[in-house]
C-alpha cells in the first residue's frame, strides 16, 4: 500500500514538474519574442536617430553654404554700392544700336544690386529684357526678369517653369523651350543656340517622340491646354479683330534641327483687340499642326509675338498646294538643309507680309507651345483664309514630319 502510495505521489510530481518546465519554456519563448522585437525596436530607433544626425548635417552645412552665398552677395553689393561699375556699364552700352536680352538681364542684375528692386531704371531694364527674349529659347533670361520684377512688386505672371531659389521641384532640363517653340529668335525652335546638341534630345518620331515628351517636359503630357487642337465647331464669337502690320527687314534664317525659322528685326507688330505684339519670329511645320474639322493643310507658318508682359500670340496660317509661292522662293533659296547657325545673307530684304493672306478672319483659342517644354497661356489665332503653295516647294522643306498631333481640347472654347 505504501510503494502504491510512494508511487502515485512520485507520478504527481513528476506531472507537476512536467507542466512547471513547459509553462517556464513557454514563457521563455515569449521572452524570447519580446527580446527580438525590442532588438528590432532597438535598431530601428538607431537607424531613425542616424537618419535624423544625417539630415541635422545636410541641413548644417546648407545652412552654411547659404550663409556662405550670403556674405559673398553682400561682399557684391558693398564691391559695387558705390555705383562706379553701373556707370561705365551704362556707358558702354550707350554705344550701342540695341542691346541683346541677355546684356538687358546683366545691367537689370547691377541695377538691382546697386540701386535695389524698387528703382525704375532696374524695373525698366528687366521689362526690356522680357520683351526682346527668345520666348523658352531663352528660358533663363525670361526667368530671371519675371522673378526680379515679381520681386520688386511689379504685376507679371511668372512662368510655371521658372524654379524660384531653392526649388528643386523643377525636373524639367531645358535646353531652352523650344526656340521658343514658338518665340524663338536668335536661338533654334526649341531651345538651345543654334548649332548647340539639347540638353535633353526631342524630336518627332523615335525614342523621344510627341508621346515621350512628357518624360522629361512634365506639361506636354499632364497640361490641359495643350496645343495644336482640331479646330471644329461650335464655335463662339470673335469678340475683337486682329490686324498684321509687318515690315520688310534683313532676312536672317536659320535650321535650329527641328525647323526653318526666320528672325524678325523689330519694327513688325500684331495688333489684337487694337493692342500691339512685337512679332519676334515665324517658323514653318509640315504638315500644319493645326486641323481643321480633321484635315490638316501640307503646312502651316506660325508667327511668334510677344507683348511687353512676356505673353505669347501665334498667327498661323495655313498652307494649302496650288500655285506658286513667291515669298517662299525666296525663304526657301536660303534656308540651310542642316542645323548650324543663323544666316544673314547681304542686301536680302523680306517682309513677312508677304505670306499672309487678304482677309484676316481667324479662329483662336488659348494654348501652348506646340514643343517643349510646351508651356501653357499663348494665345492662338489661326487665319481662315489659307495661301499657296505648290507641292515642289513642300518637298524642299528640309523636314518631312515636323508637327505635334494635336491634343485634347478639354472643353475649351474656340472663336470663330
């Protein structure tokens, strides 16, 4: 009776011991799993704290390169605050005929440094700067004079592509717009100087065609007045008329790469509703970008003009095969067949006028530059009446393709 006894005691406590020993494994376990999560805890803290000593570095030593870029600026203004540089600038450009946008931007920046954003001669030099920029081609002169008259309190719409100091949002790499894709001057269609590769390639077919644009000029892909458009009714009624007064002047041609421009002296202008735009360039693409109830026409000549805001108005006008086109003879007997530089042949006059037609009806629309970097807010007015060409001369164009396909209208109005 007593081993049975001795041995059912021994069993109990052999259980007891049992089920002791599991319930201490199970919560080593547990302990187990809390010391792996405090450990991940543990490191991810450390990663966050070395994380955060990294960015209080970044954040340091920009702060010491700004006050570095600081005390340089100020070393500037006191270097010129006696205003000695101003006036042998000032004089210097006194002698001459007419200055380039990018000198005009130069004496507005010692202005600004020397007299400061509210004095009218600084006002006045960006203004100036802004009226005769290859609209894109240019893109950092047009910048710098809206930002600094922005600056200094004036009312100007400052380009969505401009990036203000600091902003690292703009990924845009522009070459330059497109000579000004549509106010371009002495720089091509699209940008950079004539003879100049892109910073970022574009063209229309190919790897970097229309519809891979928008990988690198964000606007030519998520803007919602794009342009050329399918122009086709209903349409509103033309509030104001439109009225060419172009002037004959040396004719200065180039091949930027992506089209024939020719540059345009001052002196020619478009009025719209009864206000003046300088015509600053025209250029030519085939076939016209512009459609009309889904027909294109074999080209189209636009005529770049830009008021003294910096707005953008294009005049197109179509061209349709038929008979021979005098004007174009004479464009087209000096136009180069490869990119290169500006040509300016000696005694060569040319009116622009002489590729408009009699009547000026139009439809117009608001828009954008039809290259990159497509900026928006260019006013567009394309004539009804269409002129001649004849097929000979389409085939001398030096481009076969040269034209966006045209974009979603977005409910946008167009008169006509």
């Amino acid at each position: 009776m007593k081993r049975i006894l001795f041995e059912v005691v021994l069993a109990a406590s052999l259980a007891a011991a049992g089920v002791f020993g599991w319930m201490n494994w199970n919560d080593g376990q547990a302990n187990v799993v809390k010391l792996t999560e405090l450990t991940a805890d543990s490191e991810s803290s450390v990663q966050k704290l070395a994380t955060a000593e990294a960015e209080v570095k970044a954040n340091g030593a920009e702060l010491g390169t700004l006050k570095v870029k600081t005390q340089e600026l100020d070393a500037v203004k006191a270097a010129l605050a006696s205003g000695e540089t101003l006036k042998d600038l000032e004089a210097l450009y006194k002698k001459e005929k007419s200055l380039s946008a990018e000198r005009q931007v130069g004496l507005g920046a010692l202005r600004l440094l020397t007299k400061g954003s509210q004095d009218p001669s600084t006002i006045e030099a960006f203004r100036k700067a802004l009226v005769i920029a290859d609209w894109g081609s240019r893109k950092k002169v047009i910048c710098a004079a809206q930002i600094a008259l922005a600056a200094g309190g004036e009312k100007v719409d400052v380009l969505g592509d401009c990036a203000t100091p600091g902003d690292k949002s703009d990924k845009q790499k522009v070459g330059g717009p497109d000579k000004a894709a549509h106010a371009d001057s002495s720089k091509d269609e699209h940008g950079a100087k004539a003879g100049e590769k892109h910073a970022v390639h574009w063209g229309y077919e190919g790897a970097m065609g229309p519809d891979r644009w928008g990988d690198e000029f964000p606007t030519c892909a998520k803007g919602k007045s794009q342009s050329p458009l399918n122009i086709k009714g209903p349409f509103e009624k033309a509030q104001f008329g439109v009225a060419p007064d172009y002037k004959p002047g040396q004719l200065k041609i180039i091949n930027n790469g992506h089209t024939i421009q020719v540059n345009v002296p001052p002196g020619s202008k478009l009025r719209i509703d009864s206000k003046p735009f300088e015509l600053v360039q025209f250029h030519f693409h085939r076939p016209s970008e512009e459609q009309i109830d889904g027909k294109p026409a074999a080209m189209v000549v636009h005529f770049v003009h830009k008021n003294d805001a910096g707005r953008l108005a294009v005049l197109g006008v179509l061209l349709k095969e038929g008979n021979e086109n005098p004007g174009i003879n004479t464009l087209w007997a000096h136009a180069p067949q490869k990119e290169g530089p500006e040509i300016a042949p000696e005694g060569v006059m040319f009116n622009p006028a002489n590729l408009l037609p009699r009547e000026y009806e139009f439809y117009s629309y608001e828009g954008s530059l039809t290259t990159p970097p497509c900026t928006e807010g260019v006013r567009f007015f394309i004539l009804k009446a269409q002129v001649n060409i004849t097929k000979e001369q389409v085939e001398q164009f030096p481009f076969k393709k040269n034209a966006r396909p045209v974009q979603p209208q977005n409910g946008r109005a167009i008169a006509g």
